[in-house]
C-alpha cells in the first residue's frame, strides 16, 4: 500500500497545483468584477456631480443677470434724481434706489455662496475623475495581466494533467476513486498525514490501534475516522528504514 500512498500524494500534488492555478484565475476574474463595479459607481458619481455643478452655474447666471438688472435700475434713478421737482418725488425714488442697492447686495451674496458651492463642486469632480483614471488603469492593468497569464496557465494545467495521466496507472482504480470521492468533500484533500496519532486534516486524534495498523503498514487504505480521508504515517519511511 505503500506505493499507493507514494502516487496518491503524487497525484494529489498536481491536483493542488491544478486547484492553485484555478484560483489565481478565479480572484483575477473577481478582481475584475469588483473594479468594473467600481467605475461604474464613480461614473455615475460624476455624472450626477457634473449636472449638480451645471445646475449652479445656471443659477449663477440668473443671479448675474438680476445683479445686472439692478444696477441699471440704480444707475437710471440716480440719473433722474436731477429732475426731480418734489420731496414727494425725491422719496419716492430714493426708496426705489435703496430697494434695488438692497436686491443687488443680496445677489450679490447668494451669488458668492454660489460660486463657493461650485468650486467646491469643481474640486469634488476633479478628484473623482482622477480616482475613476486610477481605477481605469487598475481595470486595464488585471485584464492584460489575465490576458497574458491565461496561455501559461492552461499549459501548465495540460502537462500536470498529462503527467497526472500516467502517474494514475501505477494504482488501482478503486484506489484513486475513493480518493477523489474525499478529496471533493473535503475541499481537495484526500489524503494526509498522521502525526503524533494526530490526523492533519481535521486535527482530531485517531484511535491507537488504527494508528499502530498505519504505522505497520497494511493492504488496505485506512481512512481517518472523522474527515474520512486517506491517511498515511509521517514517519513510515524512518520507521521501516530503521
Ligand atoms: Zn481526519
């Protein structure tokens, strides 16, 4: 049983080498995913920032064009304060000239905390545009790196498969269907180690007389009594050889 062990864990190296290789994939893909997400969000933060900042533009505009509008109207009355025939007059304008000094000030001001408002803005939306060239980039980086690993991977992944090939004749059938049966329920470990009366894969301390039939050596395949995988002595080789 001893050259059965020998090949299984032959075998089960390849398979976790294969199952590596996988997985590296498999977090580029998941990377990708998450990036792509990720600029989609920041497009639509842009987006939405770039028609607050248009918004407040065109609010500064209206703003302008009443600053306009007053000043005028202030410049027109002033002008007619020297045609003026009565106090009557002469209050009536004044009140008109303070009113729109009064609108034009206020204006003035909404405008300020406007403008203040779209700087802001401005700010906000030129660091988005930089964080959404980061994540751009980042995108572009993980696909051509994905691009270029993926022929290396799946010639590695032929020749362990093909050396996995060969390596499988040297034993039984039976023997690598039971482990590959615990090896896909138990997360792609069917065969391990016992040490100090101790499986390595689910830590729990097997009984003495399966640890004695392991450490003799025997014909059969001794499973671990609790994660059911294929175990084998540490130290079989010392042993036997001493
Ligand atoms: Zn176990």
């Amino acid at each position: 049983m001893r050259k059965s062990i020998k090949v299984l864990e032959q075998i089960q190296r390849i398979d976790l080498d294969v199952k590596a290789i996988e997985e590296e994939e498999k977090r580029y893909i998941k990377d990708i995913g998450s990036v792509t997400a990720e600029i989609g969000a920041e497009k639509e933060a842009v987006s939405a920032a770039g028609l607050d900042a248009e918004e407040l533009k065109g609010q500064i505009k209206a703003l302008d064009e009443k600053i306009r509008e007053s000043s005028e109207k202030v410049a027109k009355d002033e002008k007619r304060l020297n045609e003026i025939k009565n106090e009557r007059e002469l209050n009536a304008l004044t009140k008109g000239i303070n009113a729109a000094n009064k609108a034009k000030k206020q204006s003035e001001q909404e405008k300020n905390s406007l403008s203040s408002k779209l700087e802001e803005k401005k700010s906000a939306l030129e660091a988005k545009g930089s964080k959404l060239n980061e994540k751009e980039s980042e995108l572009k980086r993980l696909t051509e790196e994905l691009e270029e690993k993926k022929a290396g991977w799946k010639e590695e992944i032929e020749k362990k498969l093909a050396s996995r090939d060969s390596v499988k004749k040297e034993i039984r059938p039976e023997v690598l269907k039971r482990y590959e049966t615990v090896k896909a329920k138990r997360g792609g470990v069917g065969l391990v180690a016992v040490k100090s009366e101790t499986c390595q894969g689910c830590f729990i301390h097997i009984p003495p007389q399966v640890y004695i039939q392991l450490k003799r050596g025997t014909e059969e395949l001794i499973s671990c009594p609790h994660c059911h995988r294929i175990l084998y002595a540490e130290d079989q080789d010392h042993l036997e050889a001493v």
